[in-house]
C-alpha cells in the first residue's frame, strides 16, 4: 500500500472511476454475461475503497484492487440463498473455459478493443449494440449516450437495461471472435470507437483524453483487420479532426474562423495516409471514407487558403446518400447554405425527423441560416436552444455570443 492523505485516495478512486470503469465492468461480466450484476458490485468496490484507502492508504495497483473486492462481491451474491432462489447460475470460477484467454486481469491491461468486439454479438440487438459498448468497455454513462443518438435519456437508460438482461437470460457468450467474425461485427464496433470520440470531442487534442484513445483504438482496429477500408476510413477522420484540435481549453471557433498555420501537418500527412489506404478502386466509399474526405478537404485549406465549398457539397450529398444520419443531414444543410441559398438549406433542415429538437447542431446551423436571411430574433431563439443543449463551456461560450443580434454573421455555427 501506498499512504495517501484522504483527499488524494478520493482523486484516485475518481480518476480509477472515470478511466476503467467500463474496463472493469467489462472483464468482471465476462465469464457470466450479467452486466447489471458487474456494474453493481464494482460500485461497491468502489464505496469500499473510499472507506479503506483513505485509512489504509492506496494500493500500488488501484484497478486489481476494484477488480478483486467486486468479484469477491460477485462470489458472495452466487453463493446467497437469495441468488438460488431468483437466478440458479454456476459459479464463474467453476465454468470450465476462460473467455479471455491469456488476459492477466490483476493487471487490468488495456483488452477494449477485443471487448468492444465482445459485445457486438450478432444476438444482441442491433441498436443497442453501440450504446451497450459505449457505456459497458468505454464508460459513458446512459445520459451522455442519450444526448449523442438525440433520444430522451429514460428511453436510453431503459433500452441499455433490457440488453443487459437479455446477454444475462440468454446467456450469450462473452467469447472473443475469431477474425472472420471481427470483420462480421465490425460496424458498431466502429460506431462506437466514433461516439467515443465524438462524446469526448473538446479534449480531442490531449492525446491521454478519451478522444486520444478513440484514435488510438481507430487505428489498432485498422491495422489489425488490415483491409478493412471503413476501418481505415475510420481512422483517417479521427486523426485528420485531431490534427485541427489544438490546445484544449482553449475558445471554440468554427471552421472558418481558425488559422490553418496551428494545424498539425504531421496528423494531416497521417491521415492523408489513412485516407489512401481506405480507398478501393471501383468500390463506393463508406460513410467514414466519405466523412475522412470532408475533413481532408477542410485540412486542405492549409496549402491553398482557401475552402472548397463545392467539393464538400458533393461529399456531404454522397454520405446522406449512403449513411442518412441526423449530424451528417444538418451538415449537409449547413454546406448547402454556403453554396446555394440559406432558403434551401433551411428546407432541408425542417424535414429532419422530431428528434431533431434535442439535437444541438441543428438549433446551432439552423441559427446561422435565419441570421442570413435577417430574421434576427428567430435566429437568436434558435441560438439560445443551441446554448440550452451544449455541455461543452467553449461551445457554450461561442454560441451566447452568436445568439446576440448585434454579433450574428455569416460565420456558421457548429457544423
């Protein structure tokens, strides 16, 4: 043990909490399948080291430590007669196989990648697929996942508890798939991998954020898959939007607004690489190829000065075309304004479906195409429910200014 005062045992158990959670979780379910159960006894491993560590002092490897005091937690609640009377489950340690083979738990290694793909299993259902792996291995919890798919965050909360039971009643296996299976499971693996980094997005330029890891994950799973062009696709877009981050904390500023000369070049040649390597000859691209190619575009401003709206229309078309999504649908407007008429993109943008309301960008863009058309107060209420729906204090900053009638521009709002 290490001695900490009690105010350091605190910060590390939160710091434990917001990193491995989802990792802890993960490995505790795996050999039972019970999610629910996981996340139960780790949150009382947790309040038990608030009570122990401040008194006894920090263990060298706080993860093992969480880990080991909510199996034991797990062990206690197989052996109770109140569990064999409800759920008669053999006790993990008797189960004949290891669904990690090699993985040294007491170690807590970095095993995400091969969980995300864990948790993509076909018997699952396919719109909670992506949430499930977002909060279970990456640690979201059900009211941010809610706010990134725009639905209410009881409905979210609700739909994550089925499927968790579900992987519980239905015992499906929490096996690491061969490679031919990996491939099969790939897309909400990559859905996930992406809603990480968008969740994470303001601190995308600290390469120990969770962006950084999503990254990070992006490229693994490219490099390991090896010919996966949606998975190089994947990794190209989020090192090309990494290499515009800059510092984080800094003031939000849209596209247009920043200077080209703070960009990363080594990012962008990265990802540039990427880029070609997703690239098949006579094969359509995929939604992350398309979205890679948005952003090399705006990276391109670096070398000529200079944005090519009309290249970013066309781009934009092919992915609502190909992947209809809500944020590429208001992006889409949003180019549109730039390259034929806020009128027009303002159409667009009232056929999206209700779940719009509950979806910060649309409020933001469709803000910026009333000030074009001088309907500044429609423009201000519009960017004061942007504000309403932003988490993220410079992006909260940036669009007060922007609700002002006085400040309004032509500059967009956040695309």
């Amino acid at each position: 043990m290490t001695s900490h005062p009690p105010g350091e045992a605190a910060r590390v158990a939160e710091r434990a909490a917001r990193e491995s959670f989802g990792r802890l979780v993960a490995l505790l379910a795996a050999s039972t399948g019970d999610l629910q159960l996981a996340e139960d006894t780790l949150a009382q491993a947790f309040e038990q080291a608030l009570v122990t560590w401040p008194r006894d002092g920090v263990p060298g490897n706080p993860e093992g430590w969480l880990l080991t005091v909510a199996r034991n937690r797990q062990r206690d609640f197989w052996k109770s007669a109140a569990h064999r009377r409800s759920a008669p489950l053999e006790d993990a340690a008797d189960q004949g196989s290891a669904p990690l083979v090699g993985l040294d738990e007491d170690a807590v290694p970095d095993r995400r990648l091969a969980l995300l793909f864990v948790c993509a299993h076909p018997a699952i259902a396919a719109n909670v697929r992506t949430p499930l792996m977002l909060q279970t291995v990456l640690g979201f919890d059900s009211a941010e996942i809610a706010r990134a798919f725009a639905v209410p965050a009881g409905a979210m909360s609700q739909r994550l508890v089925r499927a968790k039971r579900r992987i519980r009643d239905a015992r499906i296996p929490f096996a690491v798939p061969g490679r031919e299976s990996m491939n099969e499971r790939l897309a909400p693996v990559l859905e996930a991998v992406y809603g990480c980094y968008a969740l994470a997005w303001p601190d995308r330029g600290d390469a120990g954020s969770l962006a950084g890891e999503a990254r990070y994950l992006a490229i693994t799973v490219a490099r390991l898959l090896g010919t996966q062009p949606e998975a190089w696709g994947l990794a190209a877009l989020l090192t090309l939007d990494t290499a515009r981050a800059g510092r984080p904390g800094g003031p939000y500023l849209p596209l247009e607004e920043q200077d080209p000369s703070g960009w990363d070049s080594g990012l962008i040649a990265e990802g540039e690489h990427y880029l070609a390597r997703a690239g098949r000859p006579g094969q359509a691209p995929g939604r992350f190829q398309l979205e890679a190619a948005i952003q090399a575009v705006h990276c391109d401003r670096a070398r000529t000065g200079t944005t090519d709206w009309p290249a970013l229309r066309i781009l934009y078309t092919a992915l609502v075309a190909v992947a209809p999504s809500l944020g590429g649908r208001v992006a889409h407007a949003a180019v549109t304004g730039r390259t034929d008429s806020p009128r027009h993109a303002l159409d667009l943008l009232e056929a999206l479906p209700p779940e719009r309301e509950r979806f910060q960008p649309y409020h933001a863009v469709r803000g910026d195409l009333l000030a074009r058309l001088g309907r500044h107060e429609d423009a201000a209420a519009a960017y004061a429910q942007a504000v309403e729906l932003t988490t993220d204090p410079a992006v909260r900053a940036f669009l007060t200014t922007r609700r002002s009638p006085g400040e309004m521009s032509d500059q967009a709002g956040t695309v």
